[in-house]
C-alpha cells in the first residue's frame, strides 16, 4: 500500500497495521477521533488538520524515520501513546485535555507538557494510563510546571527536571540491566 484514500469525512475511528514505505496525511478525515497505527516504514504522520483527535497511538514497530509529529492542532487530545518508534522530542504544551501518556522512544531528549491544568503525574501503568520513559543513550529534559508526580523508568544519561517548580514526587525505577543514568538535575526544586 502505498497512498490510502479516505472517501468517508466522518470517520470517528481508524486502525492500521503494518503500513509501509510512505506517509499517512489524515486531513480528509477532520472528524477522526481515535487513530491507532501500527507501522513499520512510515516516514511521516500529518494529524495537523484532526481539530477532534482524542486519542493518537503509534507503535513504530522500531521506525527510526519518524522523529516528530505535530500535535500542536488537536486540542481535544487525551490521550497520546508512542512506543518502539524514533520520535526524539514530543511538545504537548497546547494539548491542555491530556491525561495520558505512555512513551518508549530510546531517541526522545524532551518532554514539554505545558501549564496542562489536568495532567498532575506521569507514573507507569496506573489505570492503564501513564508514563514510560525509556532513553537509554540520551539526555532528558523534562518541561512541565504544573507537574507533581513523575516515575522515570530506564533512564539514561541526564535527566532534566528543572522546568518542573511544583515536582513534589520523583520516582526513578531502574532496571539494573538497562538503567544508565549519569546524574539528575533537581537545582531548582
């Protein structure tokens, strides 16, 4: 497959697996609500024009071609979960509906969640919801002021906790086989 074709503008959901060697534009279907991808060679997401986007899943299937996608324009979004992809930052500061967010991307050096009024922590797997950090080679700077709580698992190199004044909770779980964290900034907490 190498172009899909949505001839339906009110699709509320889609679902694809094992896509390859192409990029996937979802601007014919505004309504879409939920889109799950689960795709090897993608080489870019466009979910720019999606206004009612509440829930984003990609699974990269270990894709290293993709290293950002545009969230800015889904302000309905809730819900965002990356893993096994090469995504090295992910900016939610203008998604203020987040409550969820999983991420296993060994390349992303950033976090920003915003002033995001309802997205108090990040821990892995509560209420299957939650954060997973995983960035084995990198550093990480974490940008979210209003955030309270964060679990940190398999973290390596520098993490970045400064942009988080109202942290009252840091949680680093490592996996002695894979955790290679070199130091952690809290110099203004």
């Amino acid at each position: 497959l190498k172009n899909i074709i949505f001839e339906t503008p009110n699709i509320k959901g889609v679902t694809i697996y094992s896509y390859s060697n192409t990029d996937i534009d979802f601007s014919s279907i505004p309504s879409v609500e939920t889109i799950k991808l689960d795709a090897k060679n993608v080489y870019n997401i466009d979910i720019t024009k999606n206004p009612n986007l509440k829930s984003f899943e990609f699974n990269g299937a270990g894709n290293q071609n993709i290293k950002e996608i545009d969230f800015s324009y889904n302000s309905e979004l809730t819900s965002v979960k990356l893993t096994n992809c090469g995504i090295t930052g992910l900016d939610l500061s203008n998604n203020l509906k987040v409550t969820d967010v999983k991420l296993l991307a060994e390349k992303c050096k950033y976090i920003n969640l915003g002033y995001n009024p309802v997205l108090k922590e990040l821990n892995p797997l509560i209420n299957g919801g939650g954060f997973y950090a995983k960035n084995d080679h990198d550093d990480l700077i974490v940008i979210a002021p209003l955030l309270e709580s964060l679990t940190l698992t398999e973290c390596g190199g520098y993490v970045d906790v400064t942009a988080c004044p109202n942290l009252t909770y840091l949680k680093i779980s490592p996996n002695a086989q894979t955790t290679t964290m070199q130091a952690l900034d809290l110099s203004n907490q």
